[in-house]
C-alpha cells in the first residue's frame, strides 16, 4: 500500500467543505460546546433536528475538563445524575444528593453522545456576530478562531438558523453582541445583560433553571451563560444545573420552532 498525502489533503477538504456547506443552514446553531451545549445538541437531534454546535477552542467540554481547581471530578445532585446516566456516563453516590463523575469521561461522552444523535460539532469557529432580520435572531456570522485571536481584518461568514442557543459560559458572548451591537432589549429585568454574582452553589443551581430561556425571539441561553445574562450567582465545580440547563434549552427550541 503507499500513500499519496496529496489524496489526503484532498480528502480533508472535500470532506470538510461539504460539511460546513451542509451546515451552513440549520434548525439550531449553538454556540458554544460545553456542558449545557451538548446536552441541548443530543436532545434537539434525537427530535430529528439539524444542529451544529461552534466552539471556538480546539477543545469541547468548556470549563468541565478541570473539575474543581484541576481535580478532575464534578458534582452534581440527583436531577443531574439522571442526565449522566442517559449519557452512560459512569457516576457514584457521595452522600444524600451528592454524585460525583469523573471530568474527563464526562466532556467526551457528553460529546458523543451528541455527535452519535446526529450533532455536528465544528471547532476553531468563533462566532462573532448574530444575523438580525424582521426583530428576530436568524442565525449567526461566524470566522476561524484563529483570525479572531490574531485581529486579522478578514470578513466572517454567515450559518442560517431557525434558533440560536448561546451556550457560551461566563462570557454569554452572543448575548452581549445582541445588546451591545444590535441594542435589542433581552427578556431581564434591567433589559440588558445584569451580570453574574460571586458563588453560591445553591442558589446559583436553582435560578440557572429559571434564567434559561429565550430572551429574544430567536435567541435563547443556557448554562453559565443564562446565569450571566440573569444575575445569578456562579456555582463553582457543581454541574448538575448546566445539564438540566441544556436539556431545558432543547425544550424551549423545540416549542419555539413549532
């Protein structure tokens, strides 16, 4: 057998250009691939919907890979557990409501479960700007990361979507574009982003639910993200709420694109 590596150049574009083709146009685009984007990219394509998830680093899993200060194990309560364990993610009772994981097996089998559901996952692709028409959000603009990282002045291009989810951590960067760039009024009770407060694993977990949602037609938050957006607290190295935030995401899309 030889090989020839200009068939294998060819076979990584061919193959990945048809890809983002295929995608260029989805049910869903989210941004971000940590906890609460995967979830919410298995739950949307086991309904038979189209869903790409842009994550800008070269790595998924978000702030899940270190666990607490890099020991790497989370914690979730038992709402969350029942999402680990549809994932076959292996997991163990600490005590009354408390379940650990292993960080690791958790971001990638988070990510295949999503890919086996039928997601698409693109890395290195930052999205730096939303697609506004008709007081809706219709999709997002996206360029390599690395252009982003370097400030090179190169135009982005366009992904079409019926929703976009910001699943983008404490940053909620697309939320931010909708606000500071667009100036739209985000379903908060200042109309804007409040920003996130220190931690408080508790009460952080409990509002995370409440604060997912859709705060403009079209655009709906999960995770950390949807903490930042609403004001709740941070809540450290406990995952369970970014999980049960993912699921209620797909939820909300759903019902949206009825």
């Amino acid at each position: 057998m030889s090989l020839d590596e200009i068939v294998i150049t060819r076979a990584i574009l061919d193959t990945y250009l048809k890809q983002l083709n295929e995608y260029s146009e989805v049910d869903v685009a989210i941004a971000g691939a940590g906890p609460a984007g995967m979830v919410a990219a298995k739950y949307l394509a086991m309904k038979g919907k189209k869903v790409a998830i842009f994550e800008r680093r070269l790595s998924i899993g978000g702030g899940i890979w270190g666990g607490g200060m890099m020991f790497n194990v989370i914690v979730v309560q038992p709402e969350g557990k029942a999402i680990l364990d549809e994932f076959n993610i292996k997991n163990a009772r600490y005590k009354e409501d408390y379940f650990v994981a292993d960080a690791v097996e958790t971001a990638t089998k988070l990510a295949a479960g999503a890919i086996d559901a039928g997601a698409k996952i693109f890395n290195l692709i930052s999205i730096e700007d939303l697609m506004y028409r008709e007081n809706r959000i219709t999709g997002v603009v996206i360029n390599w990361s690395a252009v982003e990282m370097a400030k090179l002045h190169v135009d982005p291009m366009t992904i079409r979507a019926k929703i976009v989810i910001d699943a983008t951590g404490h940053d909620c960067s697309l939320c931010r574009v909708a606000e500071r760039k667009l100036g739209l009024k985000l379903a908060t009770e200042t109309g804007g982003i409040v920003g996130e407060k220190s931690m408080w694993a508790e009460i952080g977990e409990k509002i995370l639910i409440e604060t997912t949602k859709e705060v403009y037609p079209g655009l709906i938050v999960a995770g950390m993200a949807a903490n930042a957006v609403s004001g709740g607290p941070r809540m450290g190295p406990i995952f369970g709420g970014m999980l049960i935030s993912g699921k209620k995401a797909a939820e909300l899309a759903l019902e949206a694109m009825k």
